[in-house]
C-alpha cells in the first residue's frame, strides 16, 4: 500500500508580508508589522488553518534603496525574531517558529543559547533558518568596513553552527569566504547544543545533586574562523537540535546545513508544466 505524503505548509512571514507595500493593501492593517495583537492573530490563524511553521525573515540594517522608495515600505522597522517568537510560543501550541539568524556577524555561543531558549519556552517548536549576511550596510553597522566574500560567510556559518550546537568576530568576507565560515560556524553551534546529554539533569533535592557532570561536554572548539571553549549554560534543547532551515539558492547555501535535520525553504514561482520548479 503506497504511503500518504503529506505537504508541509510554512508562512514566510517578515513578519506580516515580504512585500513593502503590503500595508496598503485595502483592508490591511497599516501597523500590523509592528502590532503585537495584529501578529498574535496572525500566527494563531495559522495554526488553526494547520500551518507547520511561521517562517520570520530578518535584516540587519535598513532596506538599501531610493528614500523615495523606503519611505513607502513598511519594512523599515520591524521586531527581533527571538524577541517576536518567544512571546507567540506562549500564545500558540503547535506551529512551529523559524527564526533567521546571520552567521556573518553574531557569536555561535549567542545564537546556541537564544535557539536552544526559544525551543525550551515552545516545548521543542524552534527552527534555525541559517542565513549569511552580504549587505554592506549590516557590515557598517557591525563596524566593519569591508564586507565579506560569500563562500566565508557560509563558512562562518558552519563553524558557528557547530558551536552552538557544540563561540569569536573578524572582519567582513565576501562570498566564498563567509559561506566557509557559515559551515563552521553551523558545526559549532550544533555542538554546543550537544553540551549536556538529556539526562544530565538529575534534580535531587534529597542528595542535593542537581546535574551529573560526567554528562556535560566540554566543545573546546578551535577552528580556522572561530575558537569556542564551551559548554553552553542551558539544558540541550527538547528537539536535541532544533529543526535547520536554508533558503538559500546558491550552491554554497544549499550545501550549508550537512546533515539530515533540515529543511529547504524556496518561494516558488507561478510555472511551466515539465519546468524544474513545477516538479519540485
């Protein structure tokens, strides 16, 4: 007997609409980018409509465009993502919640410990969508004057990921530089979720011991990008690692996360029938 296959459907969220006009939109609420009741609303309807995940993009800077055009976008401000998802999880109780979150200019220790928090306070609903970050402006914002190559970025990533789940900041790299780094940022990160085995929590209040030390993992990671001694200080998340996401569509992004708890995320355009995207 063939074996259902089910659709998976995630609200790529930013966190109401991608489009920067969408606040016009007749019926729209103008403020909802920024209104907690409106976003609440949002991400309850859905859950009840059966969505998996309420996807949040992110930036780090400003939209660089024409004022004449960024002063009609409704994209110029907008909540955090750890920040907006933590208070949905207490609002919700199935869908899951994605944040985006940059290799290229964070701490693999910070972005562990804020993932491995949202799991926690969601009851294991967290999800990393893995991004690197090539806008000059965030790179100015971060104090660095020149901006990295894409391929180190990425290889940040992996290495911070691998920290994280298993933490250091130079200057900006271009392409093939950042997606290196984004690998090795990805395997620390993952690493640093890996600090305490699931059952390293004992809790006995009549012995008074309250974690086993023989189930704590020191990282003690040195790479080429980063150097993070480890262990993270919160409990492994509920999920172990929470769910990875990419949306990238470049070779280098696709081949970011390297292991089997993924998810590819990739608007799709209206197509041809035969065309590679209507099969996918």
């Amino acid at each position: 007997m063939t074996q259902k296959r089910q659709l998976r459907l995630g609200a790529f969220m930013r966190p109401v609409s991608l489009h920067t006009g969408a606040w016009r939109y007749p019926g729209a609420f103008p403020d909802a980018n920024f209104n907690f009741a409106h976003l609440k609303r949002f991400a309850q309807t859905l859950e009840a409509a059966k969505f998996d995940a309420f996807f949040m993009a992110d930036h780090l800077a400003v939209l660089n465009m024409p004022i004449e055009a960024l002063k009609r976008s409704h994209t110029v401000t907008s909540f955090e993502p750890f920040t907006l998802l933590s208070a949905l999880a207490a609002v919700t109780d199935h869908i899951g919640l994605v944040a985006t979150a940059s290799t290229t200019f964070d701490a693999p220790y910070h972005v562990a410990r804020r993932f491995a928090s949202l799991d926690h306070i969601s009851g294991g609903r967290a999800g990393w969508n893995i991004v690197t970050t090539s806008n000059p402006d965030a790179a100015l914002n971060f104090g660095l004057e020149d901006h990295v190559e894409h391929g180190e970025r990425y290889r940040r990533a992996r290495e911070f990921y691998d920290v994280v789940t298993g933490f250091g900041l130079e200057d900006h790299v271009e392409h093939g530089e950042r997606y290196r780094r984004a690998r090795e940022f990805y395997d620390v990160v993952t690493g640093l979720w890996d600090s305490f085995a699931d059952d390293a929590f004992v809790r006995d209040q009549q012995s008074g011991l309250y974690f086993d030390p023989a189930r704590l993992h020191l990282l003690d990671h040195k790479g080429p990008q980063l150097a993070v001694r480890g262990p993270l200080n919160i409990a492994r998340p509920p999920q172990g690692w929470p769910v990875i996401v990419q949306a990238g569509a470049s070779e280098a992004g696709r081949s970011l996360p390297p292991r089997p708890q993924r998810l590819y995320s990739r608007p799709m355009p209206i197509s041809q029938p035969g065309s590679a995207s209507s099969r996918m």
